[in-house]
C-alpha cells in the first residue's frame, strides 16, 4: 500500500537532501523515543539531545528511515546546522513553527515545499 506522505515529512526529507555533507540533526531529547531504534550507530548522544551526522555517504538512508518513520510529525524540536555553525533548518513543536535559511531554501527542489506549510526565512 502507497501512503502518502505528509507535507511535513517531504519537507523534511528534501531538507535533509540538500544540507552540506558533515551537517548535524538535532532532535531533542523529548521526541519520539523510537529515534534510539530507528537510526542507531548514526545517533551521537550530547548534553541529552540526538544528534545525526549527516553526510553523502549515509544522506539517502537517513532521508529513508525519516520517511519510514515519519520523524518529521514526531520530533518535538529539530535543528540542522552545518559545519560552519549556521543554522541550516530549525522547527518548534512538531513542525509547527519551521525556519529555513535563506540560502538553503533557494537550493530546495519547489515541487517539495508544500504550499500549506509557514516557512520563515532566516
């Protein structure tokens, strides 16, 4: 069966695409405890959040188990910053609140910016 993925859940996914190699997801700690299980070895544990590194070599595997399990509607707060410190993507109870940066924003692919997600340019 073919479900349909939430507006959320694309966005995140082409985010995640489009992020520098060497970029880290922040995914607090009070999210979905199934985070542990679901990315593994790929979960760096710091001052009590999760943290992924993401890089060319694990990108699409990420984005799959993101999808798989529709992180996006289960992390409470989320964050992506790249090597440089800069905050790439950032979002508040559950996707309700999402920022992007500008120039991250300008490399996503429109047909994977859902028109009825607020999206604040940073």
């Amino acid at each position: 069966m073919l479900r349909i993925k939430s507006s959320e859940i694309r966005l995140l996914s082409e985010v995640i695409r489009c992020v520098p190699s060497g970029s880290i997801w922040h995914i607090s700690s009070d999210s979905w405890a199934g985070i542990k299980t679901t990315f593994g070895t790929l979960l760096i544990d710091n001052a009590g959040d999760w943290q992924i590194m993401i890089t060319d070599k694990n990108r699409n595997s990420i984005v799959q188990q993101a999808e798989e399990e529709e992180v996006a509607e289960k992390g409470i707060h989320m964050d992506i910053e790249s090597k440089n410190l800069t905050i790439l993507f950032r979002s508040y109870d559950v996707m309700a609140f999402i920022g992007i940066d500008k120039s991250l924003y300008a490399s996503l692919n429109p047909d994977n910016i859902p028109p009825d997600l607020e999206i604040s340019l940073d």
